[in-house]
C-alpha cells in the first residue's frame, strides 16, 4: 500500500516507517522534524489546507494514498499547558480524518491511548485485567482528548459506512534501551502502579499497526496494545493484590502477564507481541 504515516519521526513513529517500508508498502513520513528527502513532508497538521493537500499527493513523488497512521501529537500529558494539548492534539485528528475522507482514503489506523482506561488508576479499576469494554475514564486533558477522537471516529465511520478507523490504545513505548532502568520498578510498586505496570515494545507496536492495516474492516474498533508481561519481576497478582486489594480479577493471569488485556487485540488483529524486556536486562 501506499501509506502515510503522520508523527513518523517520534519514537513509535520511527520504528513504524521502517516496519512498513520492510513489508513492502509506499511510506510518506508527515512530521515537523525530519530530514529532507524522498518520503519526508515537512507539515503542520494543524492547517488543514496543509494536510489536505499533502493527502492528494506530493509533486512527483507520490500520487494519492491508500491508508493513513495517525501518530502525530503531543505525546502524553504534562508536556504542553492543557490548552496547548487539547488545540493541537484535537484539531489536529480531526484535519486527518477528514482530509482523509475527502482524498478518498478509507482506512485509517491512530494511536488512541492506554490512558482512557482511566490512567493514573487514582480511583479503581473496575476490574483485573482491564480491557475495551467499560467506558471511558479519560483523567487528564491529554486522556480526554483521546476519548473524544474515538467518538469521532464512531461518528465518522456512521457517517461513512466504508470507512475504516482502527484505534490502537498503546501502552508506555519503549525501546531496548530503555530497559535497563526496569530492574529499579520492582523497589515500589506505586513507581508503575499508575499505567498497571504496562509497557509495549515500539517494535510489537509497529507490529500492531500493520496488522491493523491489513485485517481492520470497515468500521471503527478499539484495542488495547500492550507487551505480554509487565515491568516487573513481582508476579501480576501479587502487585495487583498489593495496591488494589478490592479489584477483583475476572480470570487467573499468568505470573508475569499483562493487566492490560490484550486478548482482543490478539483475536481480532492477530497481534502478538514478541518482545519483552526480560530479554534485554
């Protein structure tokens, strides 16, 4: 496919563009860092006529694009004021969405977020594992925006019956080199108790943005994309018991696996993670 990736120089970014580009697929990187060159677009995804335009095609080397991966925003909460987060991260995936729509793109994979599950669990889950189906619980203005993209894409995909949008609820990104630091997680549970001691390996995200790519119907859908096992050595349980000591769990889990319920991403997309840092430390 011919696809574009917006946030492509981020740090999931990055490891998706060289993910896609190994399959085989056209990847027009639309970031405001980058280098200049073939598939790279300088861009503000905050103008639409911008965005639009670069949908349609960019002079002579690329003529219109069959899927967008919508990874481009202010990452996470606290970096920007509030006010900052929700204009740029909001304006932004509505002008994708719909410049989209208007190029005739109908399947469109973005990065929703593990925190509408209702990071940083200061009230209780309302179960262990967590998974996609309880309502949102966006606590930050970062969380609520991602919650307010997915009901637009639930109206868009109405609108449009077509039209295919995939949300990926990712996890805390990491990369190998990140993993020295997991060892010290294991001193106090609280230090991770806020994401339920959740991560994804960038590698097993790029993974589940091109199984979305390639299975996603029209429609829109949710999934929760996390690695296998958590960040600490401490089995899930025991951590689970120790700071939620009234959230029940509503199966058993394995010794080290995730709480952020994966099981659908697994059966719909045929995510499977492959990496953990357990391999690297």
């Amino acid at each position: 496919m011919r696809v574009i990736v917006t946030g492509g120089s981020g740090k999931l970014g990055r490891t998706v563009v060289t993910r896609l580009r190994a399959e085989g697929h056209t990847v027009m990187n639309l970031d405001q860092a980058g280098t200049r060159g073939p598939g790279f677009l300088n861009i503000n995804l905050r103008d639409y006529g911008e965005v639009a335009d670069a949908f349609q095609g960019v002079d002579d080397t690329a003529d219109g694009f069959d899927a967008v991966v919508h990874l481009g925003a202010i990452p996470a909460p606290g970096i920007r004021p509030d006010v900052a987060t929700f204009h740029n991260n909001m304006l932004s995936t509505y002008n994708v969405f719909q410049a989209a729509r208007r190029a005739g793109i109908t399947r469109i994979v973005y990065a929703s977020s593990e925190t509408v599950l209702g990071l940083p669990f200061d009230t209780d889950p309302p179960y262990l594992p967590v998974d996609e189906d309880y309502a949102a619980r966006p606590e930050s203005t970062y969380s609520l925006v991602k919650h307010l993209e997915e009901q637009m894409a639930i109206e868009l995909v109405r609108w449009d019956p077509g039209l295919s949008i995939t949300a990926l609820r990712f996890s805390n990104v990491m990369d190998p080199a990140d993993y020295a630091a997991f060892p010290g997680y294991d001193t106090d549970p609280l230090t991770r108790k806020w994401n339920l001691w959740g991560y994804i390996d960038g590698r097993d995200g790029a993974q589940a943005v091109a199984r979305a790519l390639e299975v996603a119907g029209p429609g829109f859908d949710r999934f929760i994309i996390a690695a296998a096992d958590t960040v600490s050595s401490r089995p899930s349980a025991e951590l689970a018991a120790s700071v939620f000591p009234d959230v029940a769990f509503t199966r058993v889990v394995r010794e080290h696996e995730t709480l952020l319920g994966i099981e659908k991403a697994r059966r719909v997309l045929g995510f499977a993670p492959e990496h953990s840092w357990r391999d690297h430390v």
